[in-house]
C-alpha cells in the first residue's frame, strides 16, 4: 500500500479536482432531496451506511490498509503554564510519518480525554495562535490534545499538498492518529474527540463518518450543503457524488447521530 500510495504523487497533475461548490439555492434544493429519501430510522441507517461505504471506497480506502507499527518518536518537551507540550513522528504506513505536537496536563492524573486537533488551510498551520491555544487549553482542562500535520504541509514533508490522494491520505493519517492517541497508557479510549476548522473541519466529519471509537465530533465553518472545500485535500476525490451515492458536507456530518456533535 506504501509502494502504491507514494506512486500516485507522480499523476497528481493529471487528475481533476471535483468542483467545491454550488450555488445556495442548489445546495438547499439537493438537501431537500436527499430527505426525501428516508422516512424511517432503518432507512436512514441503510443511507447512512451506503454514504459510508461509499466515502471509504472512493477515497481509495476499501479495504482499508493494513495497520503498521506506529513507531512512535516523541520528544522535545516544552513547560507551559499548566501543560506541556511535546514534538511527536509516528509511521501512518511503512516509511510514512505523521507529525504533530502532543498536548499534557501538567496536574492531571489517571485516566484523560483523547482529543484530536486537526488544522485548516490557515496560516501557519498547526503552529496558529487559535489551534496552539485549542489544544493547550483542553490539555488544560484535562484532556490530552494532539495537533497533527495536513499532507505536505509544517513537518510532514515527503509529499506535496495538492497530491491528488490528499483525501486517502489525510483521512488514513486520522485515523492512524486515533491509533495513536489510544495508545498512550493514560488516555481513557472511550472518551475520544476530535475538532478542527476549516480543513480541519472536513477532517473531522470525515473521521466521525468512518471511524466510529469517536465520542465526540466538533466540526467548525465546513459542515455545508453547497460547499465542499476548494482543495484536493477535501474534494480531490469524488467521496461525495458516485455511482452509487450522491451526499454533501451537511449529510456527512449527520452520519455522527446520534452521538454529541
């Protein structure tokens, strides 16, 4: 899978990107269309499932890849006022680091909130003002918070950003990143969130629509009926119109009910 997903980057240039949006009015027309075709929970539950199995699919994720090691590298602690915070590598697929910044409580003891904090397309990335004080705030609060790495953007630098399987990557990274968090000894796995903006927004529904250990989802500014982001990384692939399924941002939030969003 490695082998295969490294290769992709050279035909980055030759694949089009999906238009990211439509008008306001056609954004309402088709989510009044896309209500009209369940009546009942079970109906739902098979649209969702198929909006699922669809996301996954086109994002080149079925089956998913086999999980390697992490190997995990941690270092670099940094005392704040109330947290730490340390420089964080760990293989998301052989040779292929996901990179980011571990949030801690310096009082908090036993078991603690895991919360992911993926960035948008924002300046300065995971190193904003807005996601450093996010994460550092509910490090604060007790929770451990890990800030990771877009594709190809702060340290994750073995691919460009505009790869045209910034989709399959970014949402394997998130769900690696979970792996991860899971695996601290002090991180209570059944109470696991994630929350991000922009970007970081799509990742988290994204994540919240697949990966079902997620307590918790706070999606910011994405969640849309018209609007479906302006890069690759969001709508390079088509995960939201197929053959077999037809869904936007807003509906893809939904996939989370009944679960606190």
């Amino acid at each position: 899978t490695y082998c295969c997903f490294m290769t992709l980057s050279a035909v980055s240039a030759t694949l089009p990107m999906k238009e990211p949006r439509l008008t306001e009015e056609q954004g309402r027309e088709q989510l009044a269309a896309f209500a009209k075709t369940w009546r009942t929970k079970a109906e739902w539950e098979a649209r969702a499932r198929n909006i699922r199995e669809s996301i996954l699919r086109e994002a080149k994720l079925t089956p998913l890849p086999s999980r390697c090691g992490l190997k995990p590298i941690i270092w670099g602690k940094q005392e704040r006022k109330g947290n730490t915070i340390e420089n964080v590598a760990f293989e998301s697929l052989p040779g292929f680091f996901v990179t980011g910044n571990l949030y801690r409580s310096t009082e908090s003891k036993g078991p603690r909130a895991g919360v992911l904090c993926p960035h948008g397309h924002g300046p300065r990335a995971r190193f904003n003002e807005a996601t450093q004080s996010r994460s550092a705030t509910l490090a604060r609060m007790g929770a451990i918070a890990f800030a990771y790495d877009m594709v190809g953007i702060g340290d994750s630098t073995q691919l460009v950003h505009t790869n045209a399987y910034g989709v399959t990557l970014q949402l394997w990274n998130s769900i690696r990143a979970l792996d991860f968090i899971t695996s601290l000894p002090e991180v209570d796995s059944t109470r696991l969130g994630c929350t991000g903006e922009s970007g970081g927004g799509t990742q988290t529904f994204l994540l919240a629509a697949v990966d079902n250990r997620l307590a918790v989802s706070v999606p910011v500014v994405m969640v849309s009926a018209h609007f479906f982001g302006g890069c690759r990384c969001e709508s390079g692939l088509p995960i939201h119109h197929s053959d077999t399924h037809d869904t936007d941002n807003a509906e893809i939030a939904a996939l989370f009910a009944p679960k606190p969003q």
